[in-house]
C-alpha cells in the first residue's frame, strides 16, 4: 500500500498528490477488470436488465439498514440485493413469466419501498450521495476489502464461465450436457449482487449497471471470439476507468458518472471502427468480383 | 470421433439391439392442459427412429421430457447405462430446433466446443485436447474449416451440422435431434441425412428426430412415429404413409397419389 501511495505520488501531476485519488485508482485498476468480465457474461446471457433492477433495488437495502439503525447499510444492501436477485430467478423459473415482466415489477416495487423508506421525516437529500456515489467512500481499508472479494467473485466466474456461456447459447443445450441450471444461475446471480453492491457507493445507484453493460457492449463490435471479447472489454474499462477518474479530478464532476461518459465515448468509437471495417470488407468483396469479370 | 467400446462384448456388431431407451407410459400436462398422453416407445440403438406429426402434437414436448425438463407420469427407463452420463441417466446428446441465441455474440465454433469439453475459461485459453477433439467432430460432418468462425455468422445449415458434431461429442448413448433440417436448404439437408445415415453405421447409439418432412425421412428412418399428443400410428414408413390419419395430415389425398417408396 505504501509502495503504491509513493509511486502514484512521485508522479507529476496536480490529482497524484492526493491520497483519496491514489487510493480511488487503485481501486478502478481492481475493479475495472472484474466488471469487464462479469459484464461480457450479463450481456450475453441477457440479463442487463437484471443486474440494472439489482443496482435500482439498492435503495431499498439502504432504507432498510438505516431503519435498523445500522451505521453502515452495506450489510442490509447485501442481504436485500440477493434476497431480491435469487428471488427474481427463482420466481422466473417457477411461474414461467416473461423474465423482463418479473424484473420490472421487483425493480419498482423495491425502488418505491426504498424511497418511502428513505423520505421518512423529508431527509431524503441526506441520501442523494448513493444516487452519483461518493469517491470518498473508499478508504484505504476499504481496498483490502475490494480486493478480496473481487478476487474470489472474478475467480469463481472464471471457473464457472464454461457453463454461464453455455447456457446463455442454450439452456436445453446445456441440460443435455449434464449441466445444473439452477445452481449456476443461482451463483451467477449472487456474483452479480455482490459486485454491484460492493462498488455501489463510489460508482452510485443510477449509473452502476452501465459500468458493467458499456465495456462489454463495446467490446461486442470487435470481436469475432470470447477471448477477444474479455481483451477489448478489459481494455475499454480500464481505459475508461483511468481516464473517467482524471477528468473528474479536473472537472470537479461525479467520478462514476464520468467514467460512463468516457466508455460512452468508447462504445461510439467501436460502432465506427465496425462500420469501417464493413466497407472495407464490402469493397474488397466488390472489387474481387469486378477482378472475376 | 473415436469408435465407441461397446460393453457387450463378443458381439460381431458394435450395435447389439439391446440397449434400449425404454417409455412407458409417459404423460405430460402444462398449464392444465394434456399435451402428451399414454406415450410407449422403445428406442434401440442402432436404430433411427423419426417423430412425425401436426404443430402442436407434442414432438418437441417428448424430446424435452426425454432431456428430464419437465414433469411427467409414466417411467423412463435407460438400459443398460453405460458411457459417460450421469449416473442415473445416460449421455444425450441433443440438436436443438432453432438455436434461439444472440447471433451478434462474440462466441466462435471453437468457444462452444471449448466451453461444453473442457474447463479452461474459454475467454483465457482453450487447451490442446479441447482443440484436437473440436477438430476432429467437425471434420466427420464436414465442417472443419468453420473452426473459427463466430456461431453468429454460420448459414443454417453450417450452424445444424456445427450442433450436431457437438451432439456427438463425446459419442452419447442417446441422439435427440429436434427438427434439425428446417428452414434448411436442399443440399444441407442431403449433407445432413448423409451424416445422419453414417452416424448409425458407425456408432452404437439411439436415434429419436422430430421432423416435418415426412417424404424426406423415409430413407433413413427404421421406424416412423405419428404423434398427435398420443402415439397415432408407428411403423415402417410405408405402412405410416398408409394410415388415414397421417394422409389426412399430411394432405396426400388432396394434392396428389401418396409418394411412392423406392
């Protein structure tokens, strides 16, 4: 940590002298992967929607843990997130309705619940930093904390990715290979809680779900493989990560939010570099038939 | 695809006709109503054994039940178990009718092989073994050159056969194959039959294929099944095409003189 703090800090620049900044980018460059990872899985078993209703049903999880009392709602924010997450699957997989019917009810009925729960006594505005996120919310303690659980969600992802890929070709499919559908889905599902959840403070309730969907989306238009795919992903978050945590040092601007803009701006960039590599491919085509000629 | 050990040993065939998936009696009903009732099949190995039937008669519904999808009455019985399944169950293998996917996935021939064959996260690394068995399913349905290519971008009929080398790999006790040629093109169908026709001769498994083209399956069919929600009719194709249910069906009376089986 100390060895970290002294290198960021030797560099010249005016963000670098701060403790906060250095700590917050220690923690894009552990989460910024593990997002990229997780969001190329949510993105083709298409459940954008879901991990999206998680981030909004957060509110509920912190209205609850400050009618407990608690000091820190991340306990009741966990708990609710994967009571509400493995609820939405199993409620899916037992009546058979339409997944986006039984997300969008969960999704309003949890957000309601969370902002009854949270205008008690008309202070709502005490809560507002858990819309934008707070970078402050990460303290240096916090990190180990990050780092540890990003590693055992990103490793268990990685052991289970083969399955999650393959039920998200085809469910029928994969039960024909012998594969449990219900525990994957189960554990796959408690990942996505728990990496919302864990980076909901920092990132914010309103644009968490896009630091997952963007990288992978963008990272959809380039590649031709799953390995390219995770490459580009990786590479867009941490690219977007880094250069949205700078620009809001400088613009004095929510960091999550300007972290989106830039891997917005990166999602652009790939539709054009797709819609290039079309024409070329499409002149190519044209010229070799006119060769044949 | 390696030749399959068969257990029964001593016998000059590697089919040896008693292996058998056994229906008895199976019943199926969703949402209240009877999609499926009084089904008794046995299904040799060595043996092809095609679902015909109107929308709606519950071909895909048997298949989905044969996969342990759904609830239903009567028994299962596979016998004797052997090979690679679970221990209650044996290997299937399964086509799927449409492959209901995202056709702008990132996921090439070589991830979904990787992904059902090995354990290395196919995003980071697909392992030699992975690769080599890949190659070699693909190449006996001649399809070998589409290795790389994204699962998206395959035609129809490319994407069938790609599915049905990852059926048989490795080589299953039993072969659903769910309408594997609709919306398939002529030639891709010709492929497909040939490949099918090969995979009895070679392998000692079951076979059970839904389709619609009742006229195409007659030659690689041992027994056809006409099923509307019970089992009509079964029978060699002559004697199903004879049946006044299946002409009915079918509109044979209608259009023209029943085909004439070579």
């Amino acid at each position: 940590m100390n060895v970290w703090h002294h290198l960021i800090g030797s560099l010249p620049f005016a963000w670098a002298q701060f403790a906060f900044m250095r700590t917050a980018l220690l923690a894009v460059l552990i989460v910024s992967p593990l997002f990229a990872l997780m969001g190329t899985l949510v993105v083709n078993n298409r459940m954008a929607f879901f991990s999206d209703a998680i981030g909004h049903a957060s509110l509920t999880g912190i209205g609850l843990g400050v009618l407990l009392g608690m000091a820190d709602p991340l306990v009741a924010l966990v708990a609710f997130a994967l009571f509400l997450g493995l609820g939405i699957v199993a409620l899916q997989r037992v009546t058979h309705a339409a997944m986006d019917t039984v997300i969008s009810l969960s999704m309003s009925g949890s957000i309601a619940l969370g902002v009854v729960l949270l205008s008690r006594g008309g202070n709502f505005n005490k809560f507002s930093h858990y819309l934008v996120g707070d970078l402050l919310s990460i303290t240096p303690g916090e990190i180990g904390q990050l780092a540890l659980t990003s590693f055992f969600v990103g490793g268990g992802l990685l052991l289970g990715y083969n399955r999650i890929l393959l039920i998200g070709l085809n469910e029928s499919l994969a039960r024909s290979r012998g594969l449990s559908l219900w525990w994957t889905q189960m554990l796959f599902c408690a990942a996505v809680v728990m990496v919302v959840t864990m980076n909901l403070s920092w990132v914010g309730i309103l644009i968490i779900n896009a630091m997952l969907i963007v990288p992978a989306a963008g990272a959809r238009n380039l590649a031709a493989n799953a390995r390219q795919y995770l490459f580009y992903a990786i590479g867009i978050g941490l690219f977007s990560g880094v250069a949205g945590l700078i620009a809001s040092y400088y613009a004095n601007t929510a960091t999550g939010a300007s972290i989106v803009l830039v891997a917005m701006g990166c999602y652009l960039a790939t539709l054009g570099i797709k819609a290039t590599r079309a024409a070329l491919a499409a002149e190519r085509t044209s010229r070799a038939a006119a060769r044949v000629k | 695809m390696e030749l399959q050990q068969h257990p029964h040993k001593g016998l000059s065939s590697h089919v040896c006709g008693e292996c058998c998936t056994r229906i008895e009696g199976i019943g199926v009903t969703r949402s209240g109503q009877r999609v499926l009732e009084d089904i008794s099949l046995h299904l040799h190995c060595g043996e092809l054994t095609t679902l015909v039937g109107p929308n709606g008669a519950g071909k895909s519904t048997l298949l989905r039940t044969l996969l342990g999808e759904l609830p239903h009455s009567g028994a299962i019985h596979f016998l004797p178990v052997f090979g690679h399944g679970r221990k209650d169950a044996p290997a299937i293998g399964y086509v799927p009718q449409q492959l209901d996917f995202d056709r702008f996935s990132p996921i090439s021939v070589q991830d979904a092989f990787s992904s059902a064959l090995s354990a290395w996260p196919a995003a980071i690394w697909h392992s030699g073994r992975a690769r080599m068995r890949t190659k070699e399913a693909l190449t006996a349905v001649e399809a070998g050159h589409l290795i790389n290519r994204k699962l998206g971008e395959l035609s129809g009929g490319e994407l069938q056969r790609v599915l049905l080398a990852l059926a048989l790999t490795p080589v299953p006790n039993l072969l659903l194959l769910d309408e594997p040629l609709s919306g398939i093109d002529l030639p891709g169908r010709e492929l497909f039959y040939r490949t099918v026709a090969e995979l009895r001769r070679r392998f000692d498994l079951s076979i059970l294929m839904v389709s619609h083209d009742l006229v195409g399956v007659t030659a690689v069919s041992d027994r056809i099944v006409f099923l509307d929600r019970r089992i009509v009719c079964a029978g060699t194709a002559a004697e199903v095409i004879a049946h006044p249910e299946v002409r009915r069906t079918f509109g044979f009376d209608l259009v023209a003189p029943a085909p004439v089986l070579s």
